[in-house]
C-alpha cells in the first residue's frame, strides 16, 4: 500500500497498476498519497490523510444534524460519530493498541 501511495504522490502509474472492483477503492490510496503530500513522510501519510478525510466529515456533519434535527440533540450526535471515525481503534480498545493498519481499515 505504501509503495502505491508514493507512486501516486509522484504522479507515476496512476491508473495502470490501480485494478478496483469500485470506485471507492481507490479512495484507500488516494487519502494517504494526499497525506503524504502533506507530511512529507510516511510516518504521516495516514495520520494526516485521516484528518482530510475528518475535515471533509464535519463539513457534512455540521450542515446536516443543523438542518434536520434540533441543535441539542444535532451537535452531541454529530460530534460523537466524528470521535468514531476519527479514532482509528475500535470503540473500548486502549489507545496503546493503536496501529496503522488500524488506520488503513478505518479508511478501506
């Protein structure tokens, strides 16, 4: 996977080594190759591709709970579903089982 994310950060073999079943898979290459963009370093790519991938959901989550529900009821909602997909770890693990494949299923 890392090896496909330099390559699409690079601008080399975008298309031709990129077999999906959906569109959406390519998603799992494209958020971290924006993150590593970002970084600089690989060590970052997932982290700071799951903070494009964060910014994009409260963007969403503050435009819908506001308009289709009451604001006290919207904003608690919508602010726990962001800690859901911001935390990669699933919901009752410690933070120390944290890894970055952990990441990589959050996003896959």
């Amino acid at each position: 996977m890392f090896s496909s994310t330099v390559r699409i950060a690079s601008g080399r073999d975008k298309f031709r080594t990129l077999i999906f079943h959906t569109s959406l898979g390519a998603l799992t290459l494209y958020i971290p190759a924006a993150g590593y963009g970002l970084s600089g370093s690989m060590g970052g790519a997932m982290p700071v591709g799951m903070v494009i991938v964060i910014l994009l959901f409260a963007a969403v989550a503050a435009e819908i709970p506001g308009s289709r529900m009451q604001k006290a009821l919207g904003l608690p909602l919508a602010a726990f579903l962001l800690l859901l997909v911001a935390a990669p770890a699933n919901p009752g693990e410690r933070i120390g089982d944290l890894t970055f494949a952990m990441f990589y299923n959050r996003l896959g």
